[in-house]
C-alpha cells in the first residue's frame, strides 16, 4: 500500500507538495513528487500502484516502456550520441552526414524519435528537388544518411526503423556531373601537352603533371590518396612492385596494396628520390586538379566537356584505369579488386564501352548460319570420337589453338591479338619499349 506524507523539511513552505512512497514490480522501494492537492496525490499513488501491479503480472512489458519514454527523449541529444559514433570515419564525412540529417530534421520539425516518419522524410526531400536545390544522386545521399541514422536508434531507442522500405530515385535519369575515359591516344597527348607546356598550373610544372596524371592513370588512384603517397608507399624490389595506401588515407578507411606495372616501375625508380619520408606531391589534395586536366587537354585541341561527359582529372585517370583494364581482357571480379570496389556495379559505373568497343567484342562471336557457303565462315565439326575438326577455307590448314584459329595467313587473327593491337599500352613520353 503507497503511502502518502510531506517531507519535514518542507515544513513552513507555503502550499509544499505531497510525496508518495510505493514499490515497484520488482519489490523495491520508490518515491515520486505527487501534488499540493492531497486528492491528486492519492489519484497518482493509485495509477503507481496499479501499473506496478500490471507489470508483475507481465500485462505491461518495462522494456515497452522504457522504449515509449526513449522514443518520446528530444532528439537532439540522439544527435549527439549518434555523431560521436560515427568517431571512426573521416571528418568530412561526420559533418556532411550531420548536416543532411539535421536538415531534414529541423525542415520536417522531428521533435523526438516518434515523430520520425517516411511519408515526411520524402516531403522535406521532394520539395527540396522541385527547388532546384538536389538532384537524383544528392536526394539518395539524403535519404542514407536519415536511413543510418535511424538504424542507428535501433532496438535502443526505437522498435523498428521508420524508414524500412523508402524508395531512391533512379540516378540514371538526372546525372549532373557525368564523366567519360579518355582514349590511349588522348591520355597520351594529355602527358605530352603537360610536358611541352613550359607553364605551371596550380603551382605545378608540366613534367610534374604529367607524372600525377600518369600515377593516377597507372594505379587508379583518387587525388587525394595520391597526395598521401611518400617514397615509402612503394616497394619496388618486391615481386610484384607495389603501392600501398595507409588506411587513414584510403576513402573506405581500409590499408590497400596494390601491384605495379613493370614498365612504370623503372619511371619510379627515377622519380621517387625525395625524402623518404615526405610527400611527394603534398598540397595534391587543395588543388584544383579539374583545371589542370581542362587546360592540358584544351592546349592540344582535345575538349574538356562532350556529349559522353567531362574529362576532369578523375575521369582521366582513374575511370580511364578502370575502363582499359576491362578493354586489355581483365576480368570484372579482377576490376573490382584493382578498383578497391566493395560491389560490382559501383565498378561498372567506372567502365565506358562504346559501340565500337562493343562492336570489337561480336567480332569474337563464332557462329555459322546453316545451309551458307560463306568464305569468311569457318565451320567446326565434330568427329565421330567427339572430338573439334576444322574446315579450312582455302588451301592453307589451320589448327585450334589456346581458343584461337591459328593460321599461317597474315590477316587471320586471334580475337586476344586484335583486342591488343587495337588497344596500344600508353606510354610515357619520351621513353622506349
């Protein structure tokens, strides 16, 4: 039974409050402030005792509750809580998940985690794209970040997370900053256009340029990554030479070693012969590497901007790495391991093939349609003992070799020959292969 009383020290205050002393489900003794109305007191010491009753019974779960009082906490300390959790990513990172959330926060008046909804989410973001102010991609990041955030706040401070099931929008329709690789021949008037410039751009000279465009091209590195890069990142005496990026430098916060092109590593050898210790290219990461790359390609008539998209410096070099390597015969899965992709189609978003990379691959195809005598058709057949016979088609007698029609004639070709000779390695300028 609750009992009812005024504390002493309360003694000669005018109207003090009553206390109630009661237990609670689990046996011990509790205390609330009840009212200056006595009647009111006991009103409350009644519902106390009532509900203490419940959850002894398990009509009333204290984990539900301890859930409704949470879900019902301002959020604004949620906030707190949930940005020093994200302590182990980088800073930008922290302040532009922090900044998305708040906003929708603050634009969707959320006071605590109950008021938390889809249908408001979408609001906030939907009219901010019909303002002009996102496009596709920047609305996704939006609603990842709000969708982190309340995943987060699962099963401590909400149920489930209210967000469950909110539709992106499709990116491909709305792309505002579109990309496209550069040719061989054009990364390799790039390199020649930086070095006979004579000019500094960003506080680069053209032999310097060229050498960043060439560490970018050859290991598919981002900027700033490269401007992380000391002597030390490279070890060129093992087998295979290798370039590795410290995990605090990384964009997935994650050590990469890398292997290197053996023809690159005789440049490095030349190149590498700062102090150890220091960067070698260590204000990289500040500049403005877009317009290096603009006025480096303009300077030999090659446009910065095309129907296919802009040339800037990632997409010179590292969509350019990650699209040559798929034309020279890499495999996807061995793409996405060079490109240090957590999934396959982030990597094909860095891949441009074009109709006539494409028309190239179903020159390969084998086939003959029945009945045809066509001469540039090589039929196959099959023996009686299983095994592949081939018919020439003239005088001269091929033979099936490691998947390709060898041939004495000089204009039969294996598919892997003609991918190579229509896909020549860049080179550095000024060197000799």
């Amino acid at each position: 039974m609750a009992s009812i009383y005024k504390r002493k020290q309360d003694t000669g205050k005018k109207r003090p409050a009553y206390y109630i002393c009661y237990k609670d489900h689990e046996g011990e003794k509790r205390t609330k402030k009840g009212f200056t109305d006595k009647k009111e007191t006991e009103l409350l010491a009644a519902k106390l005792e009532l509900e203490a009753m419940r959850r002894r019974e398990g009509l009333i779960d204290p984990e539900e509750e301890r859930q409704a009082e949470r879900r019902k906490a301002p959020l604004e300390g949620h906030l707190e809580e949930f940005e020093k959790s994200l302590g182990k990513t980088t800073d930008k990172h922290v302040k532009l998940t922090m900044t998305r959330i708040r906003r929708i926060v603050d634009e969707a008046d959320f006071g605590s985690p109950a008021d938390i909804d889809a249908e408001s989410v979408e609001a906030v973001l939907m009219e901010m794209k019909d303002n002009g102010e996102i496009g596709h991609k920047t609305y996704n990041h939006y609603v990842a970040a709000m969708y982190q955030f309340c995943t987060w706040m699962v099963p401590k401070r909400m149920l489930s997370n209210p967000l469950m099931g909110i539709e992106k929008l499709n990116t491909e329709v709305d792309v505002r900053h579109k990309r496209r690789a550069l040719k061989p021949e054009e990364f390799q008037m790039l390199l020649k256009s930086a070095r006979d410039s004579g000019i500094s751009i960003q506080g680069y000279t053209g032999e310097e340029r060229a050498r960043i465009y060439t560490i970018s091209y050859m290991t598919g590195l981002r900027r700033k990554e490269i401007s992380s890069l000391t002597p030390k990142s490279f070890d060129l005496n093992s087998d295979p030479p290798t370039v590795t990026v410290e995990a605090a430098c990384s964009k997935h916060r994650r050590k990469d070693v890398l292997p290197l092109h053996e023809e690159f590593v005789s440049l490095l050898n030349e190149w590498l012969i700062c102090d150890p210790g220091e960067p070698i290219f260590p204000e990289l990461a500040n500049r403005r590497t877009w317009l290096m790359v603009k006025k480096d390609l303009e300077r030999v008539g090659i446009p910065y901007e095309t129907d296919e998209g802009i040339a800037d410096f990632h997409a010179a070099g590292r969509h350019t790495y990650i699209t040559e390597l798929l034309r020279n015969g890499v495999s996807i899965p061995e793409a996405m391991k060079l490109a240090r992709h957590s999934d396959v189609k982030t990597t094909m978003k860095y891949t441009h093939i074009g109709i006539n990379d494409q028309h190239r691959a179903v020159q390969n195809l084998s086939w003959e349609y029945p009945g045809s005598n066509s001469e540039t058709t090589n039929r196959q057949n099959v023996s009686s003992d299983g095994s592949e016979e081939v018919t020439p088609i003239n005088d001269e007698t091929p033979v099936v070799s490691r998947g390709c029609l060898d041939s004495s004639s000089s204009d039969i070709k294996c598919p892997k020959r003609r991918e190579r000779d229509s896909n020549p390695r860049s080179q550095f300028p000024g060197t000799q292969h």
